[in-house]
C-alpha cells in the first residue's frame, strides 16, 4: 500500500478545497493540470510539495492541498453503484468485528467503498474476496481500490453471482458482508462457509429487506445474536456563538443486520427482552420491573 506521508508524489489522489470548502479530487501527473471552479491548477506545482499547504488556481483562487482520507476520497470518487457512506462503514468494521489478518467476502463490490475498508482493518496478512455480477461496476471499483490503496495481494476480485454460492477456493472464511438486494438468499451459503463463531452481516437501505433477512437467520438453524441497528450521525456547526446541529444531516441510509454462526443446539438460546439487556449493560434510565 503507498506511503500516505511525505512529498505528494505522482499517481496519488490528492483533495483541494477551495474557501467555500468545494471539493475537487485530481490524481497527480507531471505536466497534469485540472481544471476547477476557481481557474487552472498545475500539478506540478503540487508533485514534491508536502500536503496541507495552499496552492493559488490561475485565477487567483487559494485552495488547501491535502491527501483524502478514506471517507473524503469515497465521497468524490467515481461511482458505479451506490456507495456505503462513511458513518455505516465504521459501524460495518465494528458490528462484523472485522480483525488484522481475517479471511472476508464480500458481495457485491459495487464502487469499492466497504471493500477498501475491509482492506485497511484485515491489513497485509488478511484476505478480502469480494464477488461483483456487473462487470463495468467491477471496473470502477478496481480502479478506485488501486488508485487509493495501491496493489495489493489481500485483494481478489471475481464476477461471480453469490445468489450462487459461494466459490470452493474462497473457503475457509471468517466474516460474509453482503451490500446485494436479496442477502436472505445468501443465508444458506454463509452457514456453509463460515466456522462456528463466524459473522455474516448484510446492509440494508429498506425495513422490508431489514425483516427477511432477519427471518431467514433466525430460522435457518444456523445464526443465533443477530442484531439490527441503524447509524445516525448528526453533524453540529461550531463558530463562534453559532453553536448548533448543522440543518442538513443525511437522515438515512441503510440497516445493518448481523448474525453470529453458531452450533446447532445454541440456535434456540433465548434473545433477552430489550429492557433486561439494557439493565445488565447499566443503563440508569432503563425501567425497571
Ligand atoms: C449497492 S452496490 C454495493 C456498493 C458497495 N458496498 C460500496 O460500498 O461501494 C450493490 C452491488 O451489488 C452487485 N450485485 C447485485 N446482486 C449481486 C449478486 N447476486 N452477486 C454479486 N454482486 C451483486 C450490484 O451489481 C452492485 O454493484
């Protein structure tokens, strides 16, 4: 994976934003130029310089020159699919328990949101599989993968329909992460291949999906500890006396519903009624019998 610190070097996707806090993504060439808003930018002016510097456009136009961290450069890198926004993929790395060095697949890569994601939590010594059915959306995603994070060997992306299966030379896994319409269909295929303690999880934009899903786990006989959450994050303004929520938040985006694989005869552990839970994690508001 390249260096994130040091001299701007060429190749590497670079953020400028300009007083207005617009924001353009340009990737690094010697001779290059962009063309923004607020005039010309030359990437020479750019390649060698550290990041976190002002670089004027040829209007005049100052612009802050940093490198995208991953939430920045999901949010401006070219789509195919609808991307996972930032706020669901931390919860997804946490909910999944997603860990250096573990085996994953994912379906479907869409644009390469999650997948980068993935990749920087299992690290070097970890391996993410992820299948994609559209193949100019798999382009996408590779391209955007290699542009933020490099080559790398944890990585193998195939066209492969997972309503299918999941391919032999793909087991054994740890964790299944599903971003596909119909990830109810996929339930018998994670219980296969993953161990006993494995996770499946699957994001979901609607209540409908939420709920099949849910059933399906529940009456497979295989997954026990599933739990459906939602993110929220509310952005506030901060300056000066104007202390306050931001007016615009994005209000909702998708579900997440995970499972746990369990043995057989720890299906039928009873799920604890939510007041009981919220008492043992001694939450004082919780009320009481
Ligand atoms: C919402 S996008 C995934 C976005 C991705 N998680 C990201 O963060 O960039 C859903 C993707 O699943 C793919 N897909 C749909 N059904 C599939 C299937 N049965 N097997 C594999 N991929 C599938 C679609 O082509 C699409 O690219």
């Amino acid at each position: 994976m390249p260096a994130r610190s040091g001299a701007l070097r060429e190749g590497e996707p670079v953020l400028l934003l300009d007083r207005r806090r617009r924001r353009y993504l340009i990737v690094l060439r010697p001779g290059g130029a962009s063309d923004l808003r607020g005039g010309k930018v030359l990437h020479d002016d750019l390649l060698g310089q550290e990041e976190g510097r002002v670089v004027r456009s040829s209007r005049g136009e100052r612009l802050l020159v940093v490198r995208p961290t991953l939430a920045e450069f999901v949010l401006e890198m070219p789509r195919g699919a609808q991307v996972i926004y930032p706020k669901d993929l931390g919860a997804i790395l946490i909910a999944a328990d997603i860990f250096p060095g573990a085996r994953v697949l994912e379906a479907g890569t869409g644009s390469g949101a999650l997948t980068m994601a993935v990749l920087r939590a299992v690290g070097p010594s970890g391996r993410v599989v992820s299948y994609e059915v559209r193949e100019e959306f798999a382009r996408i995603a590779e391209r955007n993968i290699r542009r933020f994070l490099g080559d790398t060997d944890a990585l193998v992306l195939r066209r492969h329909d997972i309503y299918d299966g999941v391919r032999p030379e793909d087991v054994p896994l740890d964790r299944v992460l599903l971003d596909v319409p119909e990830p109810w269909r996929v339930v018998p295929h994670a219980a296969a291949a993953l161990p006993p303690g494995g996770i499946v999880l699957a994001y979901l934009p609607t209540v409908p999906q939420a709920v099949q899903t849910v059933e399906t786990l529940r009456t497979s006989g295989a997954f026990a500890l599933i739990e459906t959450t939602e993110v929220l994050m509310r952005p506030w303004n901060v300056e000066g006396r104007s202390v306050r929520p931001a007016h615009r938040m994005v209000a909702h985006t998708g579900f997440l519903v995970s499972a746990r694989r369990v043995q057989p005869q720890a299906v039928e552990l009873p799920a604890p009624a939510a007041e009981d839970a919220a008492e043992t994690e001694g939450d004082p508001d919780a009320p009481t019998a």
